[in-house]
C-alpha cells in the first residue's frame, strides 16, 4: 500500500528500486546522500556535489571555481536575454609569442604596467604546413553600412585619433602598417592601399583618395616647427625607385633620387625601367640645373615651347665657360623668333 501522501508506489523489477510519486511539497531537512542518478521523469539531473554561491548577478556568466569541476563562482561578465556580452575594460589576450592586452576604455597604469600598450591587437596566424591555401586574410575589415533612412553625419571606417596630455613622447603615430614577407612571392606588398571608392548611384561633391588636413592648435602654448601634409622617405631599397607614380596616360613620376618626368601621353605609356620614352626631366647635373626633352630608345627629341606673355634670361653663359665672361643677348626677330648672339660681337 502507499504511504500517507503517496500517490503511488511501485518497484522497478530490474533494479529492484521503489519509486514514490506525491501529490504535495516535499521539504527534506538534514543532509540527503544519494545513490546512483538522480532523476526528474526519467531525465538526470546535475550531480550531487555541484554547488554555488549563495546569490549571484543577475544574467552573469557561472565560472568554475577550482578544479574539480563540481563547483562555480559568479562573475563580473554579463550575458542578457538580448545576446549582449559585457565584460570589463581589459581583455588578456594570449598570441603565439607574447602576452598583450586589449584595454578598451581603462586608465593605463603607468605606476603598475610597464612596455608598450597595445589597444587593439589583431594578429591571425595561418599554419600553411596543411596544402590548403587562403582567398585572403584580413586583420581588420571595417565595412561600415547605411541603410539611407534619414540623413547622416560623417561615415568614418577606422578612426585613430591618439591623445597625449601629459609629458612629451618620443613620437605619436595615428596608423603604421609594417608588413613582414618572409619568404615566397608577392606581386604587390602595399603598407597603406586606399582601394577605388564605389558609388552606384549618388553624387560626390568631392572624392579624397587621401586627405591631410592641416593641424588644429589650442592653447597658447601649442608650436609646431615642421609641418609635414605628406612626408615620403628616400626610396633606394629597390631596382627602381619612385617617391611618387601617377598612373595617367603621360606618366608622372618622381624618383627615389628626386629626378621628376613627365612621359609623353602621345607615346607608348611608361613602365618603370622603359628604355624607350619620349618626356620632360627636371634634374640636377654637375650643379647645373636641367630642363627640357629627352628620348630613350625609339623614342624622338621633341621640341619645347615657352609659352608666356613674356620671358625674362638673367644671363646665358656658353657651355665651354666657367664663369659669366661669354655672355649671350637673346633677341627677337620681326616674327618674335628668339636668336641668341655673343655679347662680344
């Protein structure tokens, strides 16, 4: 028969065991040693010595507290019923090499932490040893999108903006990139690549490939010596070196040593190393300034045309003098040809 407040009892005839099923509450004082699984209609329920504290944060996420996996602890970070994550301002991050940090909106410091801080590292590895290769790897992809709703301000990809309001720093970079090849080919390996922007449809008043924008000081204490829009190193490392390279029709360029060209639009475009180009130089030469046409290869000797309301020669010296003592007169014939003949005549 059952007992008082039993519904039911029965035994299970393989284990022998008896089950109860009861109609009320059951509130057990004292210990409870279990034997075997504990179960809720034939489902298990969390082992016997799993505990946790006495109250917790509210959606915190449960970590486990020592070592044998019985026991967990609250926690600071937070999981809510929308999916958001919270967690507090620094983040360790382990890499192959080294431990850094990722400190997002905390004070660095300065008393306690030493070496460099790291905002943000991105560093993914890809082991190449497995046969397979990669479309291509991004360590940051900032792809900001808006749907046109109503009107917006400006739409920034990557804002780098660093601040020092304390003592002076040795330098202060907004952006560096330093790739690193260390072995196979690369037909481009490009620190800085402003891609084509692409607008379909729309109107852009102005379109910037890169924009400097000019300091702002505040405090009349701010000074700036040498203000740099654009600041390129000496290039040598290479079998040709361009400072600069504008990819129109008549190429302009100019090279590592500072020799600037400009190639004939009219002439097979120039590649770099071309030893057939028709273009304008301006150089230096034995401390003597050059300029006018040269021709490399098939190329022809064009001719040059000043054009100006008027032209003005402090002094033309002929090519065998060293000094001002064989001056020439520049003239102009009744057709307003220019003619040059020695001062001494």
């Amino acid at each position: 028969m059952p007992r008082d407040g039993y519904k039911n009892t029965t035994r299970d005839p393989a284990t022998g065991r008896r089950r109860e099923t009861r109609d009320a509450d059951y509130t057990i004082n004292g210990d409870v040693d279990v034997v075997g699984a504990l179960t809720n209609n034939g489902e298990a329920v969390g082992g016997a010595s799993l505990s946790g504290p006495a109250s917790s944060t509210d959606n915190a996420i449960a970590r486990y507290d020592g070592t044998t996996g019985k026991l967990i602890q609250d926690s600071s970070a937070t999981l809510n019923d929308d999916g958001e994550l919270t967690l507090q301002p620094t983040v360790s991050v382990e890499s192959g090499e080294t431990r850094r940090q990722v400190r997002i909106g905390a004070t660095w410091n300065l008393a306690a932490d030493a070496g460099t801080l790291y905002g943000t590292v991105i560093w993914p590895y890809i082991d190449g040893t497995g046969g397979f290769g990669v479309v291509g790897v991004r360590g940051v992809y900032v792809a900001p999108t808006y749907d046109g709703s109503a009107s917006s301000g400006s739409m920034i990809g990557v804002d780098v903006a660093p601040t020092n309001y304390g003592a002076a720093s040795t330098e202060m970079i907004g952006v560096t990139s330093e790739p690193v090849i260390g072995g196979g080919s690369h037909p481009f390996l490009t620190s800085f690549y402003a891609k084509g922007s692409v607008i379909a449809p729309g109107q852009v008043t102005a379109r910037y490939g890169f924009a400097a924008a000019d300091a702002q000081k505040f405090g009349g204490g701010a000074a700036i010596t040498n203000n740099f829009g654009l600041y390129i190193y000496e290039h040598l490392a290479g079998t040709n070196n361009y400072a600069f390279w504008y990819d129109s029709p008549g190429v302009f360029r100019i090279k590592g040593d500072g020799v600037m060209a400009y190639y004939n639009p009219t002439f097979t475009k120039y590649t770099p190393g071309a030893v057939n180009f028709e273009r304008v130089v301006q150089q230096w030469n034995s401390n003597v300034l050059e300029y006018g046409p040269e021709k490399g290869g098939t190329g022809t000797l064009r001719g040059m045309r000043l054009i100006g309301a008027s032209l003005e020669i402090a002094a033309l010296v002929a090519a065998n003098q060293t000094s001002p003592t064989g001056l020439f007169n520049v003239m102009a014939d009744a057709n307003g040809k220019l003619y040059v003949s020695n001062a001494a005549n």
